[in-house]
C-alpha cells in the first residue's frame, strides 16, 4: 500500500484556502461597486481580511484580481460595472443543424 502523498494534501488545502479568500474578496469588490487598488484597500476600515492576508495566496494583487475575473465572473461584472453577460450564441453546427432540420 502506497503512502499518501503530504504534498498532494498541502496543495489541496492552499487552493481551499486560495478559493475561500478570493470568494470573500470578490464579494467585498462587488458590494463595494468597485475593484480596488492595494491602497484603497488597505485604507478601507471594513475590508473582510488584512490586506497580506489577501495578497500572500496569490502572489501579487493583480494576480488575485485576473482570479476574479476567471472565478466570479459575476461579482466581477458588478465591481467593474460592466452589464453582465448574456447567454452565448449558439455554435454554427448546430444552426445548420436546425436549419436542415426544418427544410
């Protein structure tokens, strides 16, 4: 039997750590109307966690904000005031499809 692998777990528990900060983050960033810059940020007094705590997951704030972005695509509409998105189009197969079906 093999043995469990610790770096398997510890990658598991930083990206649930990772997923829990961003969804507290983008949370904050679309109740507050607004993506904000390390400075906004740490000026606010009710930021949901201290500002290292927010950036150590990731690396760098911009990082964390291309995260959102990818992650929350809704909170991230809402904090860059950008209409949300409708339903995409359907590909072109499946209009032709359609097409030959009723002709």
């Amino acid at each position: 039997m093999r043995a469990a692998d610790p770096q398997k777990n510890k990658r598991k528990t930083k990206m649930a750590v990772r997923k829990a900060v961003l969804k507290q983050l983008a949370d904050y960033f679309a109740k507050k109307g607004q993506m904000m810059s390390p400075a906004e940020y740490k000026a606010n007094d009710d930021a949901p966690i201290r500002f290292m705590v927010a950036k150590r997951p990731f690396g760098s704030w911009s990082r964390m904000q291309q995260m959102i972005e990818v992650n929350f695509p809704k909170q991230w509409a809402v904090a860059n005031k950008l209409p949300l998105s409708e339903p995409a189009p359907q590909p072109a197969a499946a209009v032709k499809a359609k097409a030959k079906e009723t002709s």
